[in-house]
C-alpha cells in the first residue's frame, strides 16, 4: 500500500525567535472563508459608524461684527486671508491670526443705480457690478468701461470663469443666467429656468462648467457650450439654495440653503456626501 | 437655451466641409494622389468640429428650455462630467510573439504566463451566471460588465496563486487492486513518519460512561465529557492536559465556544460554560435538560436542543439568548449546523429533517429524508451536500444547494448513529462499534457510497464522531473512551493563518478574537444564501415601484408611445405617419409574439424529461 498522512513541519510555521515576525501562511479558497458578504456587511457599518463618531467638523467661530454677517469673499491666492461683511456696513478682514482688521477704502464711486454684485476678474485690473445691468469698470476709472445687459429685470449676481476669464456669468430675477463675453462686450447665451437662481459658481479646474443654486431646492451643473440641458442636477436640500462655492480640486463643491444646513455634493454625482448643521 | 443674436457665428458644418473639399481639389489640380486627399480631408474634419460646439444645433431661435415634464424628468440622460467605467485594458495579444532570448540564445520553452486548469479558475468565481436579470438601464449594464470582467481577471490571479501553497493532501492507496477498507490501522502506523504515527493514540477511558468529544476551530485542542461527568480539554497534539474535572452531574454533550479558552457543558438540568482550566463561568438555566449543543463561530450564537422542544439560540459575546423557537416536534435530539450559511439542521421522529434560523418562527425548510426516524445528519463543509441516516438503515446523500432532493442511498446492515464530514468530503458514519469512512471522486461530487476506503473498530459503541480540521485525524467517543484515527487524505493541507491557525501565539490568538468580534455577523442575516445581501432585492424593488406609480398616478418609467418625428417635403401626412406607427407597432408585436413562443418551447423542453415511458395509453389522455 502507499501511504502519506499530512505532516507539516512546525520549523516552517513557527518563527525562530522573538524578533522575527510571524508567519502567516494564507490560502484564498472560499471555503475557508465563508460568510464574505455578510462579514464585509458588518465591517462597512462599523466603518461608518466609527467615521461618524470621530468627524468634528466644527472647528471655530469668528466673532466680532455687530450685525449678521451677510457676504464672505476669500483671496484668490493667500490662504489665511477672508473677508467678511455685516449689514450695518462694517467690513472685517481675517488675516490669520488676526481677525478684525478694519480696513478704510482707497477709493469710492457713487453710482446711479443699486448694485446687488460684485467680483472681480482673476487676472486683469478689471471687475464687474450688477444691478440693473452688468457692468464692467475699470480700476482706476469711476465710470464703467461697458454695460451689458438682456432682457428687463434686475440682476442678483455676477461670477467671471476663473479660466476663461474674459467669460462672466449673472442670474437675474426672471429666473434666467445670462452667460457674457467681455472681449465683445455682449451677452452670448441664456439659459432659462423653472425657478429663479440665486448664485452661480465657476469649476476653477473645468474650463466650461458651473453650478447654479437655485430655488427649487435644487442645483445643477451646466456646460456652458449645451446649456439645454444640464449635466447634473443635485437634489438634496429642503430649502431655497442660497450660496454655491467651489472647492480648488474641482471634485467637490459646497451649497448653503435656507433649511440651515450646508451640503458638500461631488460633482458627479446627484446626492450629497457630507451636510452640516447647528443646532 | 437662447443665445444671442449675432450674425456669422451660426456657419453651418456643412458648407465648411465643402469649401475645404474644393481647396483640396484646386490645390491638387482635380484627382491627385490619393494619400494626399485622405491626409488632408482628415485634417479638415477635427476643424469643421470645432467650429460647430456640442451636439447639433437646434434652428429654432426663441425657445424654452424645456416642456412642462414632471420634476423626476429632471434626472438627466448623459452625464458629461462623470467618465465611462473603466473597462480593465485587454492584453493587447501581439501578433508575432517574440520568443524571449536570454545571453546564452537559449529560449524559453514554456512561453508566456503558466496555464492555469479551468476547474481551479471555477472556484474563485463568485458571480452566478445562470441568473437572468431584470431589465436595466445601460448604466447598471455596464457596471455589472465592469465587475464581470474584473472577477474574471481576479480569478485567474488567485487561481494562479495557488502555486504558492505548499502542503500537499494525504493519500492512501492499495496496489495490485487491494482493498484499502481492509488495511489496519496499526499497518497505517507502522507505514507512516513518527509525527504522524505519534496522532494515533487510544485513551482508555471505561469508568466515566461513554464520551463525546469536539476539537477547537484550529484543530489543536480536544475537549471531551464523559456521560458520568468527566470533562476534560487538552492540546492533543503536544498531549499537555489543560483541565480535567468532574462535573458531578450527567454530561449530554460538550462543545468548545470561540477558542480553546471556553466550553459549554450541557449538563443533565442546565447548561454551564467553564473555562478551560475548569472553572464554573456559567450556569443557564434558561437552557434546561439540553441534549445537544452546536457554536456557530461567526455569529458567536451556541445553538441548543432541548428535550423539551425548544431550539435555542445563545449570544455568548453578550450573553442574551436571540431567539428561542418552539420546533413543535417533540424531543429534539438530533442536530447539527451548515457550515456554508449557518442554518441548523434537526432531525425528526417522522424522518423529516428541519432547516432552522434565527430570524424565523418557522422553519425556512423541511425535508422528508427516511421512512422512520432520523437517526444522524451530517452537512459538508461547502453546503452542498447533507447525509442522514435513519431507522430504516438507510444512508442517504441529499443535494442542498439546488434541488432538495437525494442524489445516493446505500442500505446499512445496521443503521448508522452517527455522521461526520471531513474537510474534503469524506463522510464517516459510525454503526455500533465500526465506524466506516466514505471518500468522493476527487474534490468535487459527493462521496460514492459503493465501497468504503476505511473501516475500524472500536472497543465499544460508538457516541461520538468528528474529524480534527486541518489534521488527517478522525477522533470518536465511544463507551471505552477516545480513539484518535489516521485517516490520510481527510483534511484540508493549507490553513488561512488569519482565519483559524493552529500554530498561533496568544498575541496572534488575542488579535484574532479581538477583530472576529468586530466582524461578528447579526443572527438577523442567517438565511439559506448567505450570499442574500450581496444581490439586488427583487421583490421590495417591485413593491417600491409600484407603490410610487400609485403615489403619482402614472408610471415615470413606462415606455412613452411612439410619435413620429415630424418630417418636411411632405412625408409628414396623414397616412404616411399612420403607417409608420403602424410599423412600428407591428415590429413591437412581433417581437413579444416571439418571446412568448420561446418561453413555450422552454417549459415545453422542462416539462418532456419528467414523463415516464410513453405507454399505449397516452393517446387517450392527450
């Protein structure tokens, strides 16, 4: 007869002395690993768990101004600096550590109409206004270079393209997005909605793509060169979004609503991964 | 989309075409060389695409941006930011496969990767191809295209790593056609290495009644109770005795819990857990008169069977018991778990076997199994197959994972009162005091119950029957003691040091039971597919679909009716857009006239085999 039993040697599964690692010998069959979706199941839900416990996502409050904090401005290149305005007209510059710095302005210009928006082109000495209409002044001028508008309501916002910078956005209150070339200072596309839209934000990394925060609850993704339709539409807040910012990597952007929370939406996809509230 | 009105910009991609064409052929002095034209009309195409942004322009100026369609409309139809799955890079295959030449000029005989045999690739595949999916949208086709061909891939990739494992399985073969059930054991001792010879051994036991016995998960520890209260646990291998005590009380049967550092003793009112040096831990006294107990490792559940009826099931990482079910069938005394998706399987009076789980008042199935009673069940290791044995002193093969139905019966002279399965498949049945072992063709298909390839017998009936797990050892209990058995060929050679090894330190023994307790699986999700969670829930989808069409009067996703497109020249009247919907409504019946007519065939196909042979009768019934 032949005959081998299984004898494993322990010289090959014991290791020689206290300073060398253990050895683990792994076979991958199934069979010795039963109960994979279940298992997996459970690891994923601690997982989340654990992430939920330790995510602190609160990390300061900048107290100072007097009166509700309306609008917020960030340095396009220094990271420690933001900008901060109050209803009672008081501006406060945060330039890390300090926060509180009053600042005077170098220059005043009165103007004829109410102006709802601000911002400023990325590169050039430029920067643009909205109220009834769009428009564009120069530094060092106190009137504008051009005024752009169309259609007969007032205008809430105006973005320019961080990439393309000749190119501005604005949202005006018969629910429209006017999309303008200030190389031939015209508008060059409209886009009209069910409802109106409060801001609209820039890709800083997609040179065509922005996102509209809009009443409906809702926020979508437009390409600039096929505005029929749009390319992601986020559906996750319960109330009027108010404010859309973009992160710099481009992935991720996050929305303020009226519901008192704050979302972080991927830009690929339609849910929220992340919402902050206070109590 | 309005955009604003500016003559020039809107130059038709066509002209453009056109113009670039006649350059070319002025240029070219009308029918030039032909590398030349093509050269340049691929040139011309990228810059007509860049002329004319995104898809194509709609004349219409003054334009809404869309219909009046319900809000889930919304939901777009491409997505232009998110990119397509990425399909894994096929090999590109080269067309000339260059031999590799080494200094020498020597060549590479065995070219390219190893071969990998089917059957192995088999065992690593996870998806079931034999299920028809619903219906889907491309989006969810290609994910599940993406993932098919991902498992493909990792499937040769861990089939390919199975050269790496380094033990190979135990044999025992007779020559010249001798029968291998009749070589002795003390022959198998004589012929094999000392280490291997040193696992045979005998403890003659006689003053403490007949003994059951179970091993630890790794196989390194042996736990045993006699029926007057003798329990003891050793480690078998090294013989060095861990405690050994008497319980002053009948012991029904003994089982370890997690590790070796914990039994369960069911005792003749309650059951007791102790530790392994003997000390009393518990006394459940909510699990009275217990005759048989089964640890499930990967739920932490200690299943107990009650002479009173009742199936048990004890948490013993919390202490709580989950569930205790009434099994409605008198004494229960025969048990015994699927180590595939961690049902309990019992057995009954009227020879039916019971599947059990936790989650269920009743039970998720019932197999009529024998004539009489059910005396032993047994389930391999992969699920797939269960033995029973009953007083009809029949032994037969049932197939679990398909069809419940039996695949092999064999008449014992004297029926079998106990069963085991080893790692590999070989089934053990003990009949009186012979205990006889019964081994498969290969690894795959039951075991063929035609001639058995071992047989002992013991000093006394057999109680108790378990193969040690990763040793070719069989250990029973019987009323002399214990007998540890060589049985070559029985376990699996090549353990997974992270799920149960039998040569781990306390540090690695603490680590284990630290991350198996975080693992520890909810008994809610024992269910007869332990793979259950992993696939889509038809049945809530279904309910969920149409619960919204009655929430909102409609169904978002019924297909829309077919509407011609309005065409110009006068293609667009009456009749003409009746015909073509006309076509189109045939096409459409058409096709479901021909699935009905497969689906036919296909039960008519199913329904042929089950008849019996054609008798003259026949046409009298048709």
């Amino acid at each position: 007869m032949k005959v081998k039993m299984l004898s494993r040697n322990p010289d090959n599964y014991v290791r020689e002395t206290k300073l060398d690692l253990q050895r683990v010998p792994r076979n991958y069959d199934p069979t010795l690993h039963p109960f994979e979706v279940p298992r997996e199941y459970v690891r994923a839900l601690n997982a989340t768990k654990l992430e939920r416990v330790f995510a602190k996502p609160f990390l300061a409050s900048l107290d100072g101004h007097r009166d509700g904090v309306n609008c917020l401005a960030k340095h396009p290149k220094s990271l420690a600096t933001v900008l901060s305005g109050a209803c009672d007209g008081e501006q406060w510059k945060m330039d890390a550590p300090a926060y509180g710095e009053e600042e005077e302005p170098l220059h005043t210009i009165l103007g004829k109409t109410v102006y709802t928006g601000i911002d400023h082109h990325w590169k050039e000495a430029v920067f643009a206004t909205c109220g009834q209409q769009v428009d564009i002044w120069d530094e060092q001028r106190t009137s504008p270079i051009c005024s752009m508008t169309w259609g007969f309501d007032s205008i809430s916002s105006v973005k320019f393209n961080p990439i393309e910078t000749f190119l501005l956005g604005s949202c005006a209150s018969d629910r429209n997005i006017v999309l303008y070339d200030m190389r031939q200072s015209t508008p060059l596309k409209k886009v009209i909605l069910d409802m109106r839209t409060n801001t609209i934000c820039w890709n800083p990394m997609e040179a065509f793509i922005f996102t509209a925060a809009n009443e409906d609850y809702n926020l979508y993704t437009f390409d600039m060169c096929a505005l029929d339709t749009p390319v992601m539409v986020h559906m996750d807040h319960v109330s009027a979004v108010l404010d859309v910012d973009y992160s710099p990597t481009g992935k991720e952007f996050v929305s303020a609503s009226f519901d008192k929370s704050i979302r972080i939406f991927p830009v690929d996809k339609s849910r929220s991964r992340e919402v902050y509230h206070t109590k | 989309m309005e955009r604003a009105p500016k003559p020039g910009r809107d130059v038709p991609p066509k002209k453009d075409k056109l113009q670039a064409k006649r350059k070319v052929e002025a240029f070219l002095g009308g029918k030039g060389s032909f590398v030349c034209l093509r050269f340049l009309a691929e040139e011309t195409a990228p810059t007509t695409a860049r002329a004319s942004p995104g898809p194509p322009r709609n004349k219409k100026r003054n334009q809404e941006l869309r219909p009046q369609r319900p809000k889930t409309a919304h939901i777009l139809k491409k997505s232009r930011i998110s990119k397509k799955p990425q399909v894994p890079k096929k090999l590109r295959k080269r067309k000339n496969p260059e031999p590799q030449r080494s200094l020498s000029g020597a060549q590479d005989p065995f070219p390219g990767p190893a071969p990998v045999p089917v059957e192995v690739v088999q065992k690593f595949c996870r998806i079931d191809k034999s299920k028809k999916l619903p219906h889907s949208k491309s989006k969810t086709r290609n994910r599940l295209e993406v993932a098919e061909a991902e498992e493909k891939e990792t499937s040769v990739k861990a089939a390919r790593s199975e050269l790496l494992l380094a033990e190979e399985p135990g044999f025992l073969e007779g020559e010249d056609g001798e029968d291998t059930a009749k070589i002795l054991q003390a022959d198998i001792v004589e012929a094999v290495d000392i280490a291997s010879a040193a696992k045979h051994f005998d403890l003659n036991l006689r003053q403490f009644g007949p003994y059951r016995l179970n091993y630890s998960r790794t196989g390194r520890h042996l736990a045993f109770g006699g029926r007057r209260g003798h329990v003891a646990a050793l480690d078998w291998v090294t013989k060095r005795l861990m405690c050994e005590i008497n319980v002053m009380e009948t012991v029904r049967d003994i089982r370890f819990l997690h590790s070796e550092a914990l039994l369960a003793v069911a005792q003749n009112r309650w059951l007791h857990i102790y530790d392994n040096q003997g000390i009393e831990l518990h006394c459940i006294r909510r699990c009275d008169r217990v005759t048989r107990l089964e640890f499930l490792p990967f739920h932490f559940l200690l299943a107990t069977a009650s002479e009173t009826g009742f199936l048990t099931y004890l948490d013993v990482s919390v202490g709580k018991i989950v569930a205790a079910l009434n099994a409605r069938a008198g004494r229960l005394d025969v048990m015994t778990w699927n180590p595939y998706n961690a049902v309990i399987h019992l057995g009954h009076s009227n020879g039916t076997v019971s599947l059990w789980s936790p989650a269920m008042k009743e039970p998720l199935a019932k197999i009529l199994c024998h004539r009489g009673g059910v005396r032993a069940v047994a389930v391999d290791s992969t699920g797939t197959y269960m033995a029973t044995s009953g007083l009809d002193h029949q032994l037969k093969i049932f197939d679990l994972r398909g069809t419940f139905q039996p695949l092999s019966a064999r008449t014992l002279p004297q029926g079998a009162g106990h069963l085991a399965f080893s790692q590999r498949g070989l089934l053990v049945a003990g009949m009186g005091d012979v205990v006889n072992i019964w081994a498969g063709q290969g690894q795959t298909g039951p075991p063929s119950l035609e001639q058995p390839y071992l047989t002992h017998r013991l000093s006394g009936p057999v109680h108790g029957l378990q193969f040690c797990p990763f040793e070719d050892v069989l250990g029973v209990g019987h009323s002399g003691g214990i007998t540890s058995m060589l049985v070559p060929g029985a376990a699996e050679p090549n353990f997974d040091g992270l799920e149960s090894n039998p040569y781990r330190s306390r540090k690695q023994r603490q680590e284990w039971e630290v991350k198996a307790l975080l693992e520890k699986v909810p008994a809610e999700l024992i269910c007869l597919d332990p793979r259950a969670l992993a696939e889509v829930d038809v049945i809530s989808l279904e309910q969920e679909k149409k619960e919204r069409i009655e929430r909102l009067g409609y169904d978002p996703e019924a297909k829309t009716p077919f509407q011609p497109k309005p065409k110009q020249k006068g293609r667009s009247s009456t009749a003409s857009l009746v015909k073509r919907k006309r076509k189109v409504m045939d096409e459409d019946h058409r096709d479901k006239v021909r699935q009905s007519l497969e689906q036919q065939q296909h039960k008519q196909k199913k329904a042929k085999p089950s008849r019996a042979r054609p008798s003259a009768l026949d046409r009298f019934v048709h």
